[in-house]
C-alpha cells in the first residue's frame, strides 16, 4: 500500500485527487492520506468534500502522515522548493509540467532524484492518449519512414487565458509558453524518441488579454530545429473565442519519406449541440464519465493514466525492480529538463525578436 499526497488542489489538483481516490478504491494499492493547500478556503473546502486531511504546510503533511510518494500541482513556477524538499527526504514525485520555468532549478530537480536514487516523473499525461500510443508505435515500426517534419499546435479559448494562466495568484509567471506549449513540446520529442535539439526560435504577440489587463502572451509560433534536420513547429494561443465548440483546437502531424500521420487531439469525433452547453466537441480521450458497479460516478481517461503510471512505477520499484530498468518508460527529470530547455528559449527567442537560440550545449 503506497501512502500518497497532493501539495496544491487547485484547478488541476483536483483531478489528481479524483485519480488517486479511484485507484484508492478499486485498485486498493494506494491511499491518499493528506493533502496541502495554502488556500484556507480550498482546504476546507476539499476536506469536506473528499475526506481526506488537509495540511497548510506540505512540511507538516509529510512529517505527520509518514508519505512514501507525493504529487506536486503548484503553479508552473512553484515546483522546485516543494519538489526538492521530497526527494531531500527520499520521496518519490510526480510534478505538473512544466517540470520548472528555470532550466536552473529543472536541473537541480533532475539531478537530486538522481544522486538520492529516488525516482522523479513529470505529468506529461498526452502520453498516455492511445492515438498518441499508437502513433509512436508506427513511427518505431518505420510506417513513416524517416519524419523529416512537423507541426503541432494547442490553441485554447480565452478564458484559459484570463482564468487559468493570467490568475492573479500566478502574478506575472504564467505564460501559454508554460501552460501550453510543454504538452506539445514533449509530445513530439517522446514520438521521436527525444532527438537532440539544437536551435528554437519563436515569435510571442501580445494584444487581446493585455487590453484586459492581463499582460500575457496571445500567442507564441515556435520552430525547434533537431540535430537530425528535423524541424517541428509549434502553434500555441489562448485567443480562440469563449464560444468555441471546444476549450482547446490541438492536434499533431509528422511527415516523413514514407508517410505521414495527422491526430486531432481533440476532436474525436464526437460532435453535439445542446440548449445547455451550445455547440462542443468533448475531448473523450482525456475524460468521459462511467459508473461503477455501485452506480457511482467514475472518471476515466488519459488524465488519470498519466497520473496512475506513477503509482505503476513505485509498484514496479517496491517489486524489487531499479530506476535503472524503468529507464526509458517514464517522463523523468532529465526529460523534463529538455521540454524547460524550450520554454526558457521560447521567451529568450521572443524578447530578442525572433532571435534564433542555440540551446544544444544547454
Ligand atoms: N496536465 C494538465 O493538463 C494540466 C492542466 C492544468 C494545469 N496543469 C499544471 O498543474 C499545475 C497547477 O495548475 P493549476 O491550474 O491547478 O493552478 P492553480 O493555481 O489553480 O492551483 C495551484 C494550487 O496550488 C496552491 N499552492 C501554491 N503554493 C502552494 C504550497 N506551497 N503549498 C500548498 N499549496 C500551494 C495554490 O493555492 C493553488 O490552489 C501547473 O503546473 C499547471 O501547468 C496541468
């Protein structure tokens, strides 16, 4: 039995709480005995709801509860003191991507949970989407022959902008080449294998949410350029319209000598329009809904996948098995350090107008 907790139930910690009390329940391999939350509403609040202690120091949680894992869903920028005080203990992690906003502190992760032996994984939950699954498989099997070229692209309402990344609780950290872009960034870079980077240049446009305000990037174009001449593109924004059928327009497409292959990563094909919710496109792949045999309402999806891969992983470890044999099957810190790799080039290449950054001896 494996003795879990969350630091940060925001937004996001939320489906971390929902992944790990399904596992808790079914699975019966793991328990979330604490959570922390800075916020003393939200701390009431989700011990009420789910049960579970609530802590408004993560120090004190882990002291008390005695935890073997935690999951850490900070804000972007507020991983690296939490995450290293975990692995300092011996703790294993999983973080939200980004892994960090600083290649300094994504390092100092990466390089902690390799000298304690204590293993560190990033959500890097796209993943774990079987049409994602499936592609890289074909790419391995050669289907494509040798990918030549790309383009991804996430592109989100913008109330993702105003609600999610511009909150003010995130001050002037956030940005969609954060929020956004490591999804996409890793996703490719895992499709191929992790082919080393040599340049990024990237173009950021301001305008819409900073006349409202929130003086965060619209949109950021970026070109990674891979030592193998592969050259990827990546289309971020969060200015779609707030009436668009879906949060998110994500997708990716690689091009190679034999083939291409094309994955809509939202739109699944699953189209409605109803008096309640208008026109939308549900994501079925991240989550739908199901019920147990109890008739309660269950979540599944690659969401949670990602989420209980971690606890795969420390099963796998409890099992007698090194960090070593994991080596290639998980989102680990030096993965997780690339994709920081891009974001900081990202912002370097954007205040430098366009300038290209060379990041291969990064
Ligand atoms: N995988 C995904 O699809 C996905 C989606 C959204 C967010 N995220 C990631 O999850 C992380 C959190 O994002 P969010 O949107 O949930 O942010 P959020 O601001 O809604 O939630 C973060 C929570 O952390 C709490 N917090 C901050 N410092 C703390 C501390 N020291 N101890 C305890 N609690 C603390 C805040 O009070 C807040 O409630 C980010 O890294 C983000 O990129 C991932």
């Amino acid at each position: 039995m494996i003795k879990i907790g969350i630091v940060g139930v925001g937004l996001y910690g939320l489906n971390h709480i929902i992944a790990l009390k399904q596992r808790e329940l079914y699975r019966k391999d793991v328990k979330l005995v604490g959570f922390a939350e800075i916020d003393p509403v939200k701390l009431k609040e989700i011990e009420a709801a789910y049960g579970v202690p609530g802590f408004a120091d993560y120090r004190e949680m882990i002291s008390k509860t005695k935890l073997d894992a935690i999951t850490v869903v900070t804000p972007d920028h507020l991983h690296y003191a939490i995450v290293m005080d975990c692995l300092k203990a011996g703790i294993p992690v999983l973080v939200e991507k980004p892994l960090s906003t600083s290649l300094e502190e994504a390092k100092g992760m990466a390089k902690a949970a390799r000298d304690k032996g204590v293993l560190l994984q990033v959500d890097f939950h796209k993943r774990f989407d079987p049409y994602h699954i499936d592609l890289k498989l074909r790419i391995k099997e050669g289907s494509l022959g040798t990918v030549q070229y790309g383009y991804c692209w996430m592109e989100d309402m913008l109330k993702v902008g105003t609600d999610m990344i511009g909150k003010k609780s995130w001050g002037d950290q956030g940005s969609p080449g954060w929020f956004l872009a490591p999804h996409m960034v890793d996703l490719s870079y895992w499709l191929m294998d992790y082919p080393k980077p040599m340049n990024v240049r990237a173009h950021g446009f301001k305008g819409k949410l900073s006349s409202m305000g929130i003086d965060i990037y619209d949109s950021i174009k970026t070109e990674v350029e891979f030592a193998n001449g592969v050259v990827i593109t990546y289309d971020i924004c969060v200015v779609l319209p707030n009436s668009h059928e879906s949060i998110v327009r994500q997708g990716v497409k690689l091009v190679g000598t034999e083939g291409f292959m094309e994955v809509n990563s939202q739109y699944r094909g699953a189209r409605g329009c109803s008096s309640l919710k208008g026109m939308e496109t549900p994501n079925l792949g991240m989550m739908y809904r199901d019920f147990d045999k109890d008739g309660r309402m269950i979540r599944k999806g690659y969401f949670s996948e990602s989420i209980c891969d971690f606890i795969d992983n420390l099963t796998y470890l409890q099992e007698g098995h090194s960090l070593a044999d994991l080596e290639g099957k998980y989102a680990s810190g030096e993965q997780g350090v690339e994709i920081t790799k891009v974001g900081v080039a990202i912002h370097e290449s954007i205040r430098g107008n366009g300038k290209v950054v060379d990041i291969s001896k990064w």
